[in-house]
C-alpha cells in the first residue's frame, strides 16, 4: 500500500482542478486530495492542511457522521462502488443533502489504491425535499441551527433483493408512498393500464394481495431507506425551496 505523501504527490495536483466536489481517500479512509471546491466546504485552506487527516477531524458537524463514512468506504473497497444521501452541516455553516458516489482508484498496475469521491449537490432536488418534509413529519423534527439533520438513504438501479426490474421497482417506490396510479403514469410517463398491469405483477412477485400489504412489506424489510437512480436523472422545475433551507 502506497504511503499518503506518496499517493498525494500523484494525485492531489489533479484533483485540485477539477470543478465539483471530489475528494481522494486511501484504503484506510485517510484524505490525501480535494478539488478546491471541497477543500473551500470542509474548511481547509490548502492541500497540506488534509493530508493523512479523515473525517473524525472535520471542523464541522460532518464530523459525527465519520463512523458511517468510514463504513460506506469500506463496502466500496469490497463491492468497488456505493452511492448514498447524505444530509449534515459543513463549515460554511449551511445544511446541505449530497449524494456521495464513491468508487476504487486504481493505479496503472490495477491495484486498488484507495477512493475516490464525488459528492452531487441536491439540496434543492424536488425528490429529495419530499423525502426530508416526509421525514420531519414522521419524526416530528426540524432543521435548525442549532442542530444536525441526518437521512441515511442508500442509492441503487433497482430492488435487486425483491426479484423486481427496474420499471417494477419505479412504480414499486411510488406505490408504498401511497401514490394513485394515475399520479405515477404522469411521473413515469406510461399511461395508466402499465401501471396497474406492473402493479398486480409486483405484488404477486411479494405475496402481496393489495396495496396496503405492499406498504407493510416494505416497512418490515426497510425499503424505505432506498433510493432509486432514476428519481434524479429525470428532469424537474423548482421556483423556489419550499423547506427554507439556507444554500
């Protein structure tokens, strides 16, 4: 394994150019490059400041969620990519919701040498601020301040484990949050009769004799915590944030 000074003298020039939010980690999670970008949120001056440090040395409330970062790295190390929602406070101050795509970084010689990270802004995704107003009123909690909102949600093409395709699994994710067939065939733009004939498909696939079974089964094998890819591949308008979040 490749040493962090190493690694940075390889590697940091290059990411450091890049225009989003990117950040290099070695195989035990420790920093060694950001785009200036992510070096600006996380509140690090320069590429020195970073090196050999992880995530349970942010400056910020980000820094609590080190535990489940350090996790999400390890399962990308074995299965070679993740994607998950974030929701935390970095030093500018402001709550922000990123999906964090992580996958290996391979050398020339196709050894893993560590990761690499592209967080995607989407605060403002009409998607996600459903998924953030439904949870506060579940939970009856409210982003403040003074405080840290966390959403654990894991981001995937489809409901492999439930045996269902990926246009199952679409109508699959609307159905077990109560929409009506006709508002799904807008949102997916099939008509109606697709709709309901997926519908009875996926719930003979799960032993499910109606929508309401649907409901319970997803809530006994939390599917909840599960998004779909192309819930932000589709295109949306939002005039203005709803939930009063600071940008």
């Amino acid at each position: 394994m490749q040493n962090i000074d190493s690694l940075a003298d390889q590697y940091s020039h290059m990411i450091n150019q890049l225009p989003g939010l990117f950040l290099l980690k070695s195989c035990d999670s420790k920093y060694f490059g950001f785009s200036q970008k992510f070096s600006t949120l996380l509140g690090w001056k320069n590429q020195k400041d970073c090196l050999g440090r992880s995530d349970a040395d942010l400056s910020c409330q980000a820094s609590e969620l080190a535990d489940i970062f350090t996790q999400e790295d390890k399962e990308t190390l074995l299965t070679g990519e993740t994607k998950q929602l974030h929701v935390t406070r970095y030093c500018d101050e402001n709550v922000r919701i990123f999906i964090a795509n992580k996958s290996r970084l391979i050398a020339q010689n196709s050894d893993v040498i560590g990761l690499i990270v592209y967080d995607e802004d989407v605060t403002y995704h009409p998607v996600v601020q459903k998924l953030v107003v439904d949870e506060m009123v579940k939970t009856r909690k409210f982003i403040s301040n003074k405080s840290i909102y966390n959403l654990k949600m894991k981001i995937t093409p489809c409901y492999k484990k439930l045996n269902l395709s990926t246009r199952e699994s679409e109508i699959f994710y609307y159905l077990i949050r109560k929409e009506s067939s006709k508002i799904i065939s807008n949102l997916l733009d099939i008509s109606v009769r697709t709709v309901e004939k997926h519908t009875q498909n996926i719930m003979e696939k799960l032993a499910c004799h109606s929508r309401k079974q649907l409901i319970e089964f997803a809530a006994d094998t939390e599917v909840f915590d599960v998004l779909l890819n192309s819930l932000f591949t589709r295109s949306f308008t939002l005039k203005q944030n709803y939930l009063g979040l600071p940008v």
